[in-house]
C-alpha cells in the first residue's frame, strides 16, 4: 500500500485538530477554572453536580428558613421573659408586702394600683408582635390574643375563668406549627405532619398564663389572679384567708410559667444547634461541588503548558511532514 502525501497530510490536520481542541480546553480551564463546559464533556460528573447544587438551594432555604424561625423564637421568649419578670416581681416582693402591711385602706391602694398596672404589662407583653404577627397568638397570629376586659381576661374573645369554654381553650392550647427544616418532613396515615421531622413554631399564650381553676374553685389564669388580689386589697375588710389562696395559686402559676420559659429555651438551643448544622452541611456541599466542578489553578495552568507544547511541537513537526513532493505537483 502506497502511503501519499496527501494521506500524511489528512491525517496530521486530523491530529493537529486534536491537538488545538486539547489546548482550547485547557485555556478554558485556566480561564473558567471548571473541569467540563458542557455535560456530555463529563456525563457522570455533570449528573453528581446537579444533585450537588439542588442539595445547595435545599439547604439555602433552611438556613434561611432556620434564621427567620430563630428571630421569632426570640421574640416569643423575650416576651416570656418580660411576663417573667413582672410575675416575679408580684410574687416575691407585692403579695408578701401587702399582707403585711399596716397602713390600712390607703396603704394597700397603693399596692392594688400597682397590681392593676402589672396586669396591664402582663398583657402587653403577651401581645408581642413580630413583624405583623403576634407571636404568642398559638394559630391565629393577626389579631391580639388577650385583652383585659371589663375585669375579664379574654384569649382570642374567650373568658379563660368562664368553665363553659375550657374545652376549647384546652384546644387552643395544644395547637402546632410546623414549618420544614430540612429533617425529612413526613406525614402519617391521616396526612399529619409527623412532629418529629418538623420543627413547631407556635406557643400558645395562654400556656404562660393558665387557665381554668386550681384547688378551692380558684381561678389558675396569672393575670386574673392579680386582678382580683388587687380588689382584696382595695376593700376595706381585707380578707387575708382569701388574699392567701390567691398568693398560693399565683405562686403555682409562677412556677409553670417558669417552666414554659425552660421549654422556649429548650427549642431556642435546639434551633441554634439546628443552625449550626446546616451551616457545617453547606460547606460540605461546597466541597464537594468544589472537587467535582472545578479545577486546581496550579492543575489548569500545568494542563495548559502542556497542551501549548504539544500544539507548537506539532506544528514544527509539520513543516516537515508537509514537504511538497513530485507527485504533489504531477496531482
């Protein structure tokens, strides 16, 4: 078989094509610091990236999601806080004090009128907002939840002493919200959010305060209690029996809401940690995006170099290979 120029010839332009595709590709590398342009350059790695990124933009919106959950969690128990404080306040140093006190009808006004204003702040500061919303307000968070009515204490219209609405009270105070935080939402066979694989946003305010009655038909709700000390203390009689079991009940109420304040910074640490954990995940995903799609700046320019010589080697080696010949002439 005769071997003719003109076969060197094809054949050296086919390798030479070659040749200047593998140096293109490396000066993209270098330029765009990415492994493959386009997915059939790298099928199996193109597929990884993509289940990659959509991991990414998962896990962006849980951090975000975890973030703004986080800012209403501090609210919710900044306001437990505040409530916390007031009821503390009345516990330890108003109640004891005004039994105690000799000054007569004037003296203890002046302590009722301070139990009338703490009642006040009590109910501020359950009705906290965040943004539009309040968020003490369990499932109904664009109206106010409590109100302080004509000496009733009202949740969402309801009289929390009134023993004809407790059920639904009782409800209310179970309510949920859940929202997804990336543990794997789930429902159950009702179509339920499994609680466990969402985190519950709402906290029912009526939780902090009580409702209903304790020992001796006594009203459990913190900010009626502190209504009706006052109107002990504004009577002339003073009933000190009466002021007692007011005093001991508020001191119950006092010590459950303490443990609902331990129960919002239960979820507030676990909501930091859950932060915390999306964070590390993100830069995981980052990595390995990193590894699958990019490119080593020290590889690309070597890969580069490389392909450069090979590309001038080739065409000085066809200065030679491309001598015209006799038969190029007689063609």
């Amino acid at each position: 078989m005769r071997i003719t120029n003109s076969m060197i010839r094809r054949n050296y332009m086919n390798n030479l094509g070659s040749t200047l595709g593998g140096l293109e590709k490396a000066r993209l590398q270098v330029e765009t610091g990415r492994k493959f342009m386009r997915s059939y350059e790298d099928p199996a790695a193109a597929a990884k990236a993509a289940v990659l990124s959509a991991r990414y933009a998962r896990n962006e919106e849980n951090i975000e999601s975890a973030k703004n959950t986080q800012n209403w969690q501090d609210n919710q128990e900044d306001a437990l806080r505040q409530l916390n404080d007031i009821v503390t306040e009345i516990d330890k140093n108003y109640a004891l004090s005004a039994i105690d006190d000799t000054k007569g009808v004037e003296g203890r006004e002046a302590y009722a009128t301070s139990l009338r204003e703490m009642q006040q702040a009590m109910v501020a500061a359950l009705n906290t907002k965040f943004g539009n919303a309040f968020v003490l307000a369990g499932n109904d968070a664009k109206n106010p939840p409590f109100e302080l009515k004509d000496g009733k204490v009202l949740y969402r219209g309801l009289d929390v002493n009134d023993p004809g609405v407790q059920d639904e009270l009782l409800k209310m105070s179970k309510e949920s919200s859940y929202i997804d935080l990336g543990f794997g939402l789930s429902f159950d066979e009702q179509g339920g959010i499994i609680s466990s694989s969402a985190f519950n946003t709402s906290f029912p305010g009526i939780n902090a305060v009580g409702f209903g009655q304790g020992e001796g038909t006594v009203n459990k709700n913190l900010i009626s209690l502190a209504g009706e000390m006052a109107e002990l203390l504004e009577q002339e009689e003073f009933d000190r029996e009466k002021y007692e079991q007011l005093w001991t009940q508020f001191g119950k109420g006092s010590n459950e809401l303490k443990d609902q304040l331990a129960v919002i910074g239960s979820r507030s640490k676990f909501l930091e940690t859950t932060v915390n954990r999306l964070e590390t995940e993100k830069v995981n995903l980052t990595t390995q995006f990193d590894t699958t799609v990019n490119i080593d700046g020290a590889e690309a320019i070597t890969n580069y170099s490389w392909a450069n010589y090979v590309y001038n080697s080739a065409l000085k080696v066809g200065t030679n290979v491309l001598s015209p010949s006799l038969l190029d002439f007689l063609n």
